[in-house]
C-alpha cells in the first residue's frame, strides 16, 4: 500500500514543481493551492513512510491510509482529465510534445475545472491530515535531514553506467542518434584543432543525465574516442576532488600516490593525461561556467583534435557562457503516452521490488 501511495505522490510533486519552474499556476491564478498541495503531498508521504515503517495494522488507521489511497486517485484523476483534454482539442503543432497538465493549466477552457477541482482536493487532504494528528505519525524526513544534508551532494553525483530500466519512447533513441553524429562529425577547415562543446538543455528530473549516458554509452563514442571521461558537477563542487577524478577516469596517475592536494599539481597531472588524446569528456548537471572557465577548460584544452564536450545543464546561460555549439539540444517534455508508459514501468518495478529505490 506505502509503495503505490508513494508512487503516486512522487509523480504528483514532480509535476507540481515542473508547474512552480513554468509559472503556470501564477498566471491562471491557483499558485497557492498548487504550493498547498504540493506541501500537503510531501508531508502525507512522510507519515505513510512511517506506518509502513512501524507495521501498523489497526483498523482505524488502515481506513485512514485507505482514504489517502482515494484522495491520491482523485489526484490521477485530474490528470487523466487534462490528458483527454489534450486528446480532444490537441496541442499548437509548433509545441511538439508537452506536459497535459501544463496544457490544461494554460488554456482559459480548462484551467477553471481544474483549478477548482485542485482546491477542492486541498480541502479533502486537509481533513484527511487533521485525522491523521491522532496517530502521532512521526514525520520521517525531519530526523534524517542532517544525514541528507551530509550526504546530498554525493548522492546527486551521477555515472555513466546505465540504470536496468532504460528510458520509454523512441524519442531518446533519435535524440542519441543526432548527437552521436554532431560528436562524431569531423570539422572542418581551421575548426578541426577547436575544442567543440555540445550543450543538452531541460528542466531538472526531464532525462538530460539519461540521454548524456546513452550517448556515453554509444558503440560510435567508443570507436571515434581514444578516452572517456564522465564527470557529475555538484553545485558545491570541490576543486581537489574534481580534478582528481578527471585525472582517474583519463587513466593518468595521481600526483603523491593520490596525497597530493596542490590544484597547480593535479591540473598538470590531467594536463599530461590527456595530451594529444582525442578524448570524450561529459560534464553532468553544470550550475554555472567557472568549473569549465576556471578549471577545467585549460588542461583538457591540450587533447588531441576532433575531441568532443558534452555538457547538461539547466540553463541556456551556462550553455552560452561555455561557448557551446548553437543551437542547444533541448530535451522536451515527454508526450503522454511515453509519460504514462515511464508511470506504469515504475510502479511495476516497485511491486515487483518492494524494497527497491528504482
């Protein structure tokens, strides 16, 4: 029951946040019922975690969890409603594949249903919280923050290894395709010894660290490249320790055995890693330019010709400000049918693998 109620709240305040970077809500006017909502959502998984986790089986709190389980349908509801909204009317062709409750939310037709249906839940959750004051659910979250906050940048790091899942849709297998062939293309003329960096572009949590890794992972890559490298950018990104791992994953040796901490060593020691190298360097969710500008672009600016950048960002100003190939790679929202597709995959993967974090 925790697992699918978890789900389902998961899929809701993601999308609840997608609405918040859009500002979609603010101009139909329900910004506040969405930050209530979204609020609500994430305080409810919280106490459901902690009846699961306490194994209660009492019958007054089970018809309480059942409730939830009802309220968290009406939720779905509202966005099977915005999918058929989307399937009548159709979407401006030049908007290729969106978001169905972006959709709605925009169009004057709909926004009224919907944003009253969304108060309407509001009202719902906040009764279902007050009953559920009486079983003094501990809030889960607030006792693993200073574990979270210690562990969050290490757990936002990415590989580039694949996840077992893979992704839906064709559309990541044409976008593999096309950016495989801009790295692979030779330049030419005077470009051939420039180094070229490809820009993927999109909001946080829309596929751009999954489409960096099939592009990693593509046989073309490994062919046309003598390395490859693949470093996730944290925000708070330590220098000692991104250059270390650069000069790891470029096979070079670590200066002192791995002791050394002086920047102007390590910065040589990549230099010399991958010198006349043409090598295949990703850099995975960069917040601004200074871990390219300042550290990174003057070593790696000593490989081979024809070698490649491949950043994912969220901003077009950080593409700009490393001087990317325009135009960016854009990674669009997921169509419907691949979004409910990508929903289906998940929640069978947790009822197969309840204790999964897939």
């Amino acid at each position: 029951m925790a697992g699918v109620l978890d789900v389902l709240a998961s899929y809701v305040t993601n999308m609840l946040t997608e609405m918040a970077k859009e500002e979609v809500a603010m101009l139909i006017g329900v910004s506040g019922e969405i930050d209530d909502l979204d609020v609500k959502l994430r305080d409810l998984k919280n106490f459901i975690a902690d009846a699961d986790r306490r194994n209660i089986t009492d019958e007054s709190v089970q018809g309480w969890v059942d409730e939830l389980k009802l309220a968290m349908y009406d939720v779905t509801d509202i966005l099977d409603l915005c999918q058929l909204k989307v399937m009548e009317q159709g979407p401006p062709k030049n908007m290729g594949c969106l978001n169905p409750l972006f959709f709605c939310m925009g169009n004057p037709l709909h926004a009224h249903d919907i944003g009253t249906r969304i108060k309407t839940l509001n009202q719902k959750l906040d009764d279902i919280c007050k009953r559920g004051d009486k079983f003094k659910f501990i809030k889960l979250e607030a006792y693993q923050d200073q574990k979270t906050t210690r562990s969050l940048a290490t757990d936002r790091k990415t590989d580039s290894l694949m996840e077992r899942s893979g992704a839906v849709g064709e559309k990541i297998k044409e976008d593999t395709k096309a950016l495989v062939e801009v790295l692979t293309k030779e330049a030419a003329g005077d470009q051939s010894d420039c180094l070229m960096v490809i820009a993927i572009v999109g909001v946080g949590g829309i596929g751009k660290t999954t489409l960096s890794k099939k592009v990693f992972n593509d046989e073309a890559i490994k062919c046309n490249f003598t390395k490859k490298i693949w470093l996730s950018i944290t925000r708070d990104f330590n220098d000692i320790e991104l250059l270390s791992t650069a000069i790891t994953a470029a096979g070079g040796d670590l200066p002192g055995g791995g002791a050394a901490r002086d920047k102007a060593l390590l910065v040589v020691a990549l230099r010399n890693a991958i010198r006349d190298k043409k090598f295949f360097l990703v850099l995975d969710d960069m917040w601004g330019v200074d871990e390219w500008d300042k550290l990174l672009m003057t070593p790696f600016s000593y490989g081979g010709p024809g070698s490649r950048v491949l950043i994912t960002t969220r901003h077009d100003t950080v593409a700009r400000g490393v001087k990317a190939v325009h135009p960016y790679h854009h990674v669009d929202i997921l169509c419907p049918k691949d979004a409910w597709s990508l929903l289906k995959r998940y929640l069978r993967a947790r009822e197969m693998n309840p204790g999964s974090k897939c």
